[in-house]
C-alpha cells in the first residue's frame, strides 16, 4: 500500500527474534535479508535526473535482496501518483509526504529571505517539516530496521535512531551524492551577481554546519568520489566513509540497432537544467565555447536536453542552439549525437550524465571537473579540456574524424560495463551496511 502522507498507515510484520544475528560474509554481503527504510526529501522514481538515478538505481538493486521501505517528501516539482506507483514496483511500502515549502516562484524567495535572518541554512528550512517527522515516529517505532539510509545531509535533524519497543535502534547511514556545502562555497566565490554571492556566502556556513553534524552523527557515509571522500575527511577525520560511485543501468543504456545513426553533426549537452552547475555549464557553453564550433562546422547543430530550464537558458536558443525541454527517453538522442559534452565548472560527485553517454557508446568531451571521479583514460576512453578554445577544438575533431568519435565511444561503454553497472555498486553499498552492522554501536 502506498500513501500520500495525509493519514499514512504502516505496515506491521512481524520483527526478527531478539538476539537475531547480523551474519556477514567479507567480500559478498549479509547473508540475511535486511529491513531498510530510505529517506529521502525527494522521490527515487521515476528518474529523471542525476539524484533520482542513482537513488533509483541503487534501491531497485537492494530491493532484489532486500527489504526496502521508502518515507519522501514531494514537492511541487513531481508528480505524487506517478511517483507512486514507480516506487510501489520495488518498495514494500511507500509513505509520500507533501512538503508544502518545497515550491519554487515567490515562496522559495521568501523562504530565503527568512534564511537570512534564521541560523538554519535555506535547505534545511525547506525540509523542515513536523509532518515528516510524525511519520518517522509512526513507522520507526511499529517496524524494526536494521538500517536507516538518508539521501543527503538535509534531513539530518530528524530522529532515525527509534525502534519498537525492546528492538534495537537501526544503524543510521547517509548518502552524501555531493558535498554540498562546498559546491554551496563555489556558488559564493562565482555568483552570476553580487547579490547572490553574498547570499551564498551567508548560506554555505550554515550548511556546512548542519551537513558535518549530519555525518558525524551517522554509523557511516557513502560517497559517489574518492576526490568527495578526501574532502570530507579533511573536516571530519573520523567518520566510517565507502566510496559507492555513480553508474548506469548499461542494460537500458546501451548501443541498439533501433537508434538513429550519427549524425555527425548534433552536440548533446544532457541534465535537469534548473540547478546551478547545470545552468552555468550550458551558458558558458553557448557563449564561450559554440562559436568556435559554429565557425569551424557550419552545419553543426547544439542541442540541450532537459527539464525546467530558465528564462536565462530559453534566451540561448537559436537556428542552431535546439532547448528540447524533457524528453522521456534520451537513448534516441543520445545515439543520434556525433558527441556529448560535459562543460561543467561547479559541481561536486561523479556526473551519472556521463556513465550513462559511457554506457551508450558516446565520444564525450568534458571538463576535468566534469569527469572528476570517473576512472576513465583522458584521450583513449573521454576527451578532457578546461579552456574554452582548446575544448571546441576537441569537439571540432570529433565533428571531422568520425572514426575517431566511434574508437572512443567503444572504449567508453566497455569502461562503463566493467566498472559502472548498478549492480556492482549496490553490491558495494551492501558490503558497507555489512561492516557497520558487524561494529558495536558508538
């Protein structure tokens, strides 16, 4: 049964006998089936972005083993029903929960506002919700679970540790996905206006503040980077860290004799276009980096996909500058491009836009900030600039050597096959719930 969070109900079964072991085996897992909630301040599915990817990616690989149990808030931007129904297919139970400050426009504006002058950051006030709470208490304390798996930092102030009576507490365990206070300190320090960077850099503080006392008071944090996990252990040299990256269902993605051709001539840049990272890598691209494509490739053609973009990304269009808005399945698009690029300048993590062009066969180009954390070969598996002029003459190259596009694109998808397939990582995950299973509560 799956609920919208107006009068939720939960699921009883029965718990397992006290004393009930947590039997690990090193290398392969638990060897029993383990009760899991998911938190999260937003749905897994479907996936339509990075975040949601790899939520969605790792839970559906878990739940084959597993039994998962998912509490979210829902805001504005999704779907409830649609939501729903996606997470019903591999959640036992499902508990959605409205988050009436989670809109975008006029609201999300006064809710910064209200963070100025609030020793809160911005993101924890927009998930500051008691209804979420009230139905943490209601499932933690009818249902035992071993584990408590937090998406980000966000939720940090809610009450996980909660089991019913005489049943031990879960271990609680985040997922980082970024560091979010430090892509926070970038906004500050390259801000489009002064205004903005001033306010980012009120925010980040407060962020990183809230994000540190997430993780040290977490069993453990997983991390999409070893570059994250350096980061993190830099301010907080204690914490239990595992590197679980990003990867792709490189069953769906993947080359099929139904796509389109090349085309030899579309450049695709791919992401959920209303974040900050998204946004500034797509105006530095059009502005900065185009015309010395558009100049070399007269019929070369820009396309953009993604949801919700901006007034300032719609501006960009052109004859040959293509906002496709959302499309429901990018494999077309992504089989048709003669290359994609990932001209990211903010960021944190591992990029999933890249594992899954990898994992379609896709000649990339991409900052080193972009492919930060992906173990690719510069120059066999991606190509990588940082300069706008040397990062068209990169994609130019592509554009004019076509077999050259094809030898990269094969040595990508066998990298992502090797080392970026969900199932790898979700066995990973399972392999660290084991280690903190097996470690006697701080």
């Amino acid at each position: 049964m799956t609920h919208d969070g107006s009068a939720p109900d939960v699921f009883d079964p029965a718990p397992p006998a006290q004393g009930d072991a947590r039997r690990c085996t090193p290398g392969v897992g638990t060897s029993r089936r383990l009760r899991i909630l998911s938190v999260s301040h937003m749905p897994a599915s479907p996936p339509r972005f990075g975040a949601q990817a790899r939520m969605h990616g790792l839970m559906t690989q878990l739940a084959r083993r597993h039994d998962l149990t998912a509490v979210t808030l829902v805001d504005d931007a999704f779907d409830i029903d649609e939501c729903r129904r996606a997470m019903q297919a591999y959640c036992r139970d499902v508990v959605l929960v409205r988050n009436p400050y989670g809109r975008d426009g006029l609201a999300k504006r006064l809710q910064q506002l209200r963070s100025l002058v609030s020793l809160r950051s911005f993101d924890r006030l927009r998930v500051a919700l008691p209804e979420l709470q009230r139905v943490l208490d209601r499932v933690l304390r009818a249902t035992r679970f071993d584990i408590v798996n937090l998406e980000f930092p966000y939720l940090g102030h809610c009450r996980f540790r909660q089991a019913p009576a005489g049943e031990a507490p879960p271990r609680l365990i985040v997922d980082s996905h970024e560091i979010a206070y430090d892509l926070a300190r970038q906004f500050a320090s390259t801000g489009a206006s002064l205004g903005r960077r001033l306010y980012a850099g009120a925010n980040w503080r407060k962020l990183r503040r809230e994000e540190l006392a997430a993780y040290d008071a977490a069993d453990g944090v997983y991390l999409c980077s070893v570059d994250d996990e350096t980061r993190l252990h830099d301010d907080l040299p204690s914490v239990r860290t595992a590197v679980i990256p990003n990867a792709a269902d490189i069953d769906f993605y993947q080359p099929r004799g139904t796509d389109p051709a090349s085309d030899g001539r579309t450049v695709v840049y791919f992401g959920l276009l209303s974040t900050v990272p998204n946004i500034d890598a797509v105006t530095h691209f059009v502005q900065d980096v185009w015309p010395g494509i558009a100049a070399r490739h007269p019929d070369a053609r820009c396309k953009i996909i993604g949801g919700r973009p901006p007034p300032s990304l719609l501006a960009l269009a052109g004859p040959r500058v293509e906002l496709t808005g959302f499309v429901p399945d990018l494999r077309p698009h992504l089989a048709a491009a003669a290359a994609v690029v990932v001209p990211l300048r903010l960021g944190g993590g591992t990029r999933l836009k890249i594992v899954e062009a990898m994992a379609m066969g896709k000649a990339i180009v991409s900052t080193s900030l972009g492919a930060e954390g992906i173990e690719a070969v510069p120059g066999r598996d991606i190509l990588i600039e940082n300069e706008p002029a040397a990062f068209a003459d990169a994609v130019n190259r592509l554009l004019a050597e076509p077999n050259l596009a094809a030898r990269l694109g094969a040595a990508a998808r066998r990298v992502a096959v090797e080392k970026y397939a969900w199932s790898a990582a979700a066995q990973a995950l399972e392999e660290f719930y084991c280690e903190i299973l097996e470690t006697n509560p701080s």
